[in-house]
C-alpha cells in the first residue's frame, strides 16, 4: 500500500516568511560577492592581505554562495521544515 500524497500541493509559505527568506539571500550574497572580489575589506586598513585572507575569503564565499543557493532552492520547493531548520541555521 503506497502512502503517497499524488496531486496535493505544499501548503503556502507566508509572504512575510518569504521576503525574510529573500532578504537574508541577497544580504548573504552579497557578502559573498564583495568576500571574492575585494578580500581586503575582510581585515582592518592596516592589516596587509596575505594568503589566510584569501583562504578565509574563498570560504567565505562559498559557505554563504551555498547557503543563498540552498535558501533560493528551498523556497522555490515550498520545503517549509527544511526551509526553518536553514534558517536557523544562517542567524
């Protein structure tokens, strides 16, 4: 006996949920753009830009690259579970 749910929809995100969740992307993208293309705004003016710098900017953006591109996708699926426990995990 299969239990699958054919023909139902997820339920709706709410809309203040959604533009939470689109914000937080774009602020997340954006910190990952500016950590590739301008490392030096990572460390304080007098600090020199050194290979740990560049290492911790390639982290940078690719933990918060992922995170926005698993946020964006979650969103899109309407996965609301998946979507909160994401959620909690990027505040």
């Amino acid at each position: 006996m299969s239990t699958q749910n054919v023909g139902v929809s997820a339920p709706p995100i709410p809309l203040w949920v959604s533009a939470v969740v689109l914000i937080g992307a774009l602020l997340m993208g954006t910190g990952a753009v500016l950590a590739f293309v301008h490392p030096a705004m990572l460390v304080s003016p007098h600090d020199e830009i050194n290979a740990a710098v560049r290492v911790y900017a390639g982290y940078l953006t690719a933990r918060n690259g992922a995170l926005v591109i698993m946020l964006v996708v979650l969103l899109a699926i309407r996965a609301s579970r998946a979507l909160g426990n994401l959620m909690v995990l990027v505040a």
